[in-house]
C-alpha cells in the first residue's frame, strides 16, 4: 500500500532526526543477507547514511542480526530449526557478518568494533556497567559500535528474535534520544496491510496501548531469515518510551534507509514524554535498593549537590559490604542521604582508595578503573 507522509508529521520525525545526539539503529537479518549473502551495496548506503550522521556530530550505535542468515547455508540446512544448529549458524556467520560491514564503513574511513551482547548484559547491572563503559570507550574513539547477539550462547534470544528489545535495551544503556528500527514495512498500520486494503498507516503515536498491540503482526515468515515482527517491536519501542527516548519504526529496504526518514518517507514515530536523563533519574529513585552506604566529606557533598561524579578523594568512609554494580547510598558528615547511586568499586576496594587523587587509585588497586566511584550517570540526588 503506498503511503505519503503528511508535511507536518515529517516535520515532527525529522526534528527527531536533528535534535537527537545519540542514536542507536537496528537492522534485521532480512535487510543484512540474502540467499546466505551479504547485501553489500545495501550496507555500503547504511553506512554512508551513518556517516553523515556522524559528521553532524552525532553518535550512532549499530545494532545488527544476520550471522546465522549469513551462516546457515555453510550446515547443509537453508533454514536450521534446532537451537544448535542456530548457534552453530552464528559461530560461522559472525565473522562473515564483521567483515561485510567493516568493509562498508572502510570507504569512508570508519573504525567498527564489535560487542557481543545478551539481554542479561544490559540488565545485570555490574555487566551493565562494562558494557556501557566499553561503547562509551568506543564512542569517545570515533568508532562506530556493531552490537550483535551473542547468538553462541544466546537461548531465548535467537528463539524468540528479541533483538529488537536488545535494541531497546542498548538505547536505554547508553542514554540515546532516538532509536530507529528498520523494518520491512513503512511503520504500524491499523491491521496488516499485505491482507487488508483498508489498514491505515499511523505516523505518530505519543503512547503506545492493547489496541496498537492487537493492530501488530507477527513475525515475517515470508523473508525466511528474520524472526521478529512489529510485535517485537512495540515491546521494544515501549522499553525506549519508558527510557525517554523516541522510536521510528520504517521500512529498512530504501535507498538510504535513514536518510529517506528525514527525507520524508513513511514511518511511526513514538514521542518519548521525557528526557533519557530525567528517565533515568526516575528509574534511579525507584528501582535502587541501597545494599550499602558511602560517607563522604563537606567538598564532596558541594560537588555532589553541583553534578559532579564521587571521587574516592572525597571519602571519608564505608558502611556495609557490597561488590561492584551494587546500588549504594551516599551520605553526608551529618548523617544526611545526599544522594542513591550505582557504585563502579566494591567495599573493599573503596575502603583501600578512601582519600585518593584519582592518579592514586589505580596504583594503590593494581588495576585501572572508572575515574569515578560513582559516575554522574549512574547517581540520583535526594
């Protein structure tokens, strides 16, 4: 069914576009191979689309499926439906996969780098905080993040295709403003329109409900290769909403896929209603149940009450045990919770470090850590 954008609602998703900072894309296993190939010129455009995202001072992480499609071929099997068999898939795509794309991005002087990734990654939250500090390391490099499956030793995952939610959940780890799923179809339609005539598509939605989840198909059998339909991701766009971070959900087999959406071409755009920092701040002081206490002096409280990160120069002392990725409690000379926050070191560690310039930590531990005990970030104040 052909679908024009209306002029207004364009407006709205490419100002998502030109106000977003951090953008986290997905792409499927149908738009990366086809017949067990990579679709080469198709990522060469992806990449040129990413490119100049990247040159408008943007940063883009890439999140992308496709090592069984581009593996399976190699087990005598077109469509393996054994779990092993999968796994096996991905073992011998994965590298296949990695070349194609760094081979995109080379013309253009582009660096990726690849992270294996499960959802439990992105929801434990001492994995969580490796995970983020590794693509923040990569981002900070001028590389462009490829994030997969770590379909290997995935189950769920390459079962129930949640890459979509991986996504989300990577948009949600790394505070991006947008995520855009590229699809093989222009968006959510008010039923599917490759059976009804009369569906309707739907180019904005401030909030997603039961009845945008009974208009969703499901998975797309036809393209062979792909395992996750509009289902997945709503599921995936609600992650993001919650995150405060906006979804554009389009068809991925453009030309230049995320320039066509700037452009105008026709897709669902979910508004987040709040920032990923006022999100996560949210998220912060409901979720985190203290497992332990920081005591800290008068100089780190000014700079804590300012939105500074805990330094290990400002303690003053440790209450509790509790390891690394632990939600701790920071208090003040007088006994007053300043502020819940994630801690990057474990009790014993910060009890080594108390009173340290950060050019002391790493001698004093033996290991280099993150520059702060407590990252802004990962910091509520109360």
């Amino acid at each position: 069914m052909p679908v024009s954008q209306p002029e207004g609602l364009r407006g709205m998703t490419g100002d998502s576009f030109r106000t977003a900072k951090r953008i986290v894309v997905k792409t499927g296993s149908a738009l990366i191979a086809e017949q067990g190939k990579a679709r080469t010129e198709w990522l060469a455009r992806l990449a040129a689309d990413i490119s100049d995202l990247r040159a408008r001072g943007k940063d883009v992480i890439l999140v992308s499926s496709g090592a069984v499609a581009l593996g399976r071929v190699d087990l005598g099997s077109p469509t393996p439906a054994r779990l092993d068999q999968k796994q096996a898939a991905a073992a011998i795509g994965q590298p296949r996969l990695m070349a194609a794309l760094a081979g995109a991005f080379a013309s253009h002087n582009i660096t990726v780098g690849q992270a294996l990734l499960t959802l439990s990654d992105t929801e434990t939250r001492r994995r969580w905080l490796n995970a983020r500090a590794t693509l923040e390391t990569l981002l900070d490099a001028g590389i462009v993040p490829v994030i997969n499956e770590n379909d290997t030793v995935a189950t769920d995952e390459i079962r129930y295709g949640d890459n979509d939610r991986l996504a989300a959940r990577v948009a949600q780890m790394m505070g991006a403003d947008l995520l855009v799923l590229l699809s093989d179809i222009d968006g959510l339609y008010t039923a599917d329109p490759n059976k009804d005539p009369q569906a309707v598509h739907i180019p904005v939605l401030k909030e997603l409900s039961t009845e945008h989840d009974a208009m969703a198909t499901g998975a797309n059998a036809a393209a062979g290769v792909g395992s996750g339909g509009m289902v997945t991701k709503l599921a995936a766009a609600r992650i993001a909403h919650a995150a405060g971070c906006s979804t554009i959900i389009t068809r991925g087999n453009r030309e230049h896929p995320l320039r066509a959406i700037e452009e105008g071409a026709p897709s669902t755009l979910i508004v987040a209603d709040t920032t990923p920092a006022r999100a996560r701040e949210a998220w912060l002081m409901g979720h985190l149940k203290p497992e332990g206490t920081i005591l800290i002096d008068a100089g780190a409280t000014r700079a804590l009450q300012g939105g500074a990160s805990l330094l290990a120069v400002g303690i003053t002392g440790v209450l509790g045990g509790f390891e690394r990725g632990a939600a701790v409690a920071i208090k003040s000379e007088q006994g007053a919770t300043i502020a819940k926050g994630v801690t990057s070191y474990s009790s014993s560690d910060i009890l080594r470090v108390i009173g340290l310039q950060s050019d002391e930590v790493e001698a004093t531990l033996g290991y280099r850590g993150r520059p702060a005990i407590i990252h802004r970030d990962d910091m509520v104040r109360v």
